[in-house]
C-alpha cells in the first residue's frame, strides 16, 4: 500500500514577510533605528526612535506587541 501526501503550497512553506518598520525609507532591519528615548507607561512602554534615514517615529510597545503610534521626518 502507497500513502500519497500533496506537496504543500508556497503559502504554507513561506514565512510572511516581514513588516516595514520605517513609513518613510522603507527599512525593515532593527539595526537602522537609534533609541532616543524610552518611558514606562500605565500600559506597557514608549519608544522613541530615529531611523537612519532620519525619521522619527514613536512606538508604543505592550504584551500584545509593538505598534507604530507616530512617525515624521526631520
């Protein structure tokens, strides 16, 4: 007896692909970003950062994850 199993498909062997973490250049490698500041709040931290491109962006990190909350450029 042959057991037959169906290749999978691209969406299933793929990673998704990685989110853009500056909403001006582009980049989506951490090393690009310098902390500038950083503050414990009620609900998790805020990040202030700025990227290589020179954007500045504000992150508002939980248990949940980190989301983008502001973001400029200089």
């Amino acid at each position: 007896m042959t057991s037959w199993a169906a290749a999978p498909t691209p969406a299933q062997t793929s990673k998704p692909p990685k989110p853009l973490l500056c909403t001006y250049c582009g980049t989506d490698d951490d090393n690009n970003f310098a902390v500038i500041s950083r503050h414990r709040t009620s609900n998790g931290t805020t990040v202030w950062l700025r990227c290589s491109c020179g954007a500045l962006q504000a992150r508002a990190i939980s248990r949940a994850g980190s989301q983008i909350v502001a973001s400029g450029h200089r």
